[in-house]
C-alpha cells in the first residue's frame, strides 16, 4: 500500500469530521468501484 496526499474543500472536511468519514477507506472503496466497472 501506499500513502498519497490529496487536497480537499473546506465544505468537503466539513462533511468528512461531521460525519466521521474515515477518507482512506472511503476513497479506496469508491476506486474499487470504479475498477470494477471498467473491468465489465
């Protein structure tokens, strides 16, 4: 695995420690879903 650096919004971190959003699961996930979808 590796590590990267991403840059967010200000509403977007709003949303992300309202809602207790772990982003690095969150963003793995929805790339798996991406790759998936392309792979059809």
């Amino acid at each position: 695995m590796r590590k990267k650096t991403i840059t967010i919004k200000e509403y977007q971190e709003k949303y992300i420690v309202k809602n207790s959003l772990n982003l690095s699961r969150f963003v793995q996930k929805k790339l798996d879903e991406l790759i998936k979808n392309v792979k059809r």
